[in-house]
C-alpha cells in the first residue's frame, strides 16, 4: 500500500472511532467500581460491575470508542443499570491511550486481545461465573475490537455485538480458523466515519470495510443462508428521522446466526443512547430512539449459550 495510502487509512481509523460514545454527565450514576491488573508488564486499568446474589453470574464485556474510557462507556450505554436488574456482571476495560489495537499484529503493537484474555481468566477465577453465557460488545473502536475478539478467541464467548464498527481487512484475512459464532450488527445508514454499502474498489485499496462487507463476512463465516429475512420496526419515535429494518440471517449447521440493525439515517451513535448536544453533534449524525440498544443487545445475548 502507498505510504499515502496509509496515512490516510490511518486518520480515518482515528477520526472515526474518536467520535464514539463520549461522556455523558446526565446520564444515570456509575455502578461498577475501578480496578486493574498486570499484563506485559503494564497496569491495565478496568471497571466492573457485579450484582447481588450468589451466582453464577454471566459476563459482557463492553468496550469503549477511542478518544473515550470505561466509565464514559458505561455512562454512555447504562449497561451496569441493566446489569443490575438482570443480574450479570458488566466489564468496562480501559485502551492504552484511550484506543484498542482492533488489527495489528505485529511484534511491538499492544496485545489488547491477550488483555482481554487474562482479564477474564482473573474474573472467571475470582467471580461467581457462568462461563458458558461470557459476551462481548463495543462501540465504533470498541466494536471493531469485539469483532477482532470473535476472530481470534471466539472459544471463550457466546455471542457478540458489534455497534457503528466494522471488521477490519487485517482481521478477516487471519481468520480462517475462527469458531462460528452468533452476531449481533447495529449500523447506521448515514454513519459519516462507518460507510454502509459494499464495499467500493477506492474504499477496498484503502482498507475500508463497510457495514454490509462487515455483514456478509459473518454470514460467510457462520454459514448462514445468504437471504435475510428483512423486518422493518415500528416507528416508535418519528421526531427523530430514523428507522430501523432488521435483517435476519438463519444459522447453518453452525447454529451460529447474524442479526443485522440497519438504522435508516443513522448516525455514528449508539439507539436509544442519550441525543448528543454539542458542537460536532452533526458529524456524529442521527441517534434512533426506536430502539433501546443496551436492551436488544443483551436480550440478544440471553438467547445464546457457549457449548462448553
């Protein structure tokens, strides 16, 4: 690749993810508390929420945008509230730097995928653990990184969910050995930093996947039957100018299936998430407000369990 080329995959990669999930003060109070481990000689930092009761708990892992952190994600999302009412344990890691390494593999780059790893070998010895219900989402960075996850260590998870993200080229050509695994997408059609249709021949010398290529590399991977079956919701909230089509992808023998959220004039936010009031909120475009994404997502998750 052009070393032009390069510098531009690169500010698009920063540009794009910098805008996830900022923090949101107004949200509700944050539930989990701070924490950290060691890992390749460097303290990672991770906040996490564990409900009452005597378990065993399932897990999701929720994984902030860049340019964000932990906390903001969980300001941002609410998971821990939802956790604590459906009694799971939410994980909200911290980047090095505030970004994930979602495709990088050579010597020298942060192993993000080994953090992650160790991270939950600590909580599953350490927690009241169901390890076959152990889930992962993101958001833009995040997001990309739970794909990247789903790739390189789909053993240890039971499903994942992948918001305004893609699955980078770097990913996808390592992943021939990946295990089948159920996937949840949520993209939005106007998504400025995500583009939304296949994948054009500039995008494609760029190395910039698409929420569809995104989609039909799941689909390919998982073998499912290649037509979806295509549902449009209900238009809960019309002032907000978006609406959702779900499109649903019917597992092979795999068992592995991929369910697709098109926000129709979507933007780079998460639905349901609070509507953002600043200065750059019309580069992150339309946030939905038809659907609770937290909640889709863990229902999502509920759905499917890790044969063990």
């Amino acid at each position: 690749m052009r070393y032009g080329a390069c510098i531009l995959m690169l500010v698009l990669s920063l540009t794009r993810s910098a805008l996830a999930a900022p923090e949101d003060k107004r949200s509700s109070a944050v539930l989990s508390t701070t924490a950290s481990l060691a890992h390749d000689g460097v303290e990672r930092n991770y906040r996490i929420y564990v409900p009452d009761g005597p378990g065993p708990f399932p897990v999701v892992f929720v994984l902030h945008g860049l340019a964000t952190t932990g906390i903001a994600m969980e300001r941002y999302t609410k998971f821990s509230k939802l956790a604590a009412e459906e009694k799971f344990i939410a994980v909200y890691p911290d980047g090095i730097n505030k970004r994930w390494n979602d495709r990088y593999y050579w010597a020298g780059s942060t192993n993000d995928v080994g953090f992650i790893a160790v991270l939950l070998d600590y909580i599953e010895a350490n927690y009241s653990v169901d390890t076959s219900r152990v889930y992962v989402t993101g958001a833009s960075n995040g997001g990309m990184l739970a794909n990247r996850l789903a790739c390189d260590m789909g053993e240890r998870f039971a499903a994942i969910a992948a918001v305004m993200a893609d699955i980078p080229y770097l990913v996808q050509r390592r992943s021939h050995t990946a295990t089948p695994l159920p996937i949840l997408i949520i993209n939005g059609t106007k998504d400025p930093l995500v583009p939304f249709g296949r994948t054009q021949a500039l995008q494609q010398k760029l190395n910039i996947v698409t929420a569809r290529q995104t989609v039909d590399f799941w689909v390919s991977m998982n073998g499912c039957t290649m037509t979806p079956v295509v549902t449009q919701l209900p238009d809960k909230a019309p002032e907000d100018g978006t609406r959702i089509e779900e499109w649903k992808y019917a597992p092979g023998s795999a068992h592995a299936e991929v369910i697709f959220y098109a926000i129709k004039e979507g933007g780079h936010t998460w639905p349901g998430a609070p509507v953002r009031n600043s200065v750059l909120s019309g580069l992150y475009g339309k946030t939905s407000q038809d659907m609770d994404a937290t909640k889709v997502i863990w229902k999502f998750f509920k759905q499917h369990t890790r044969q063990q």
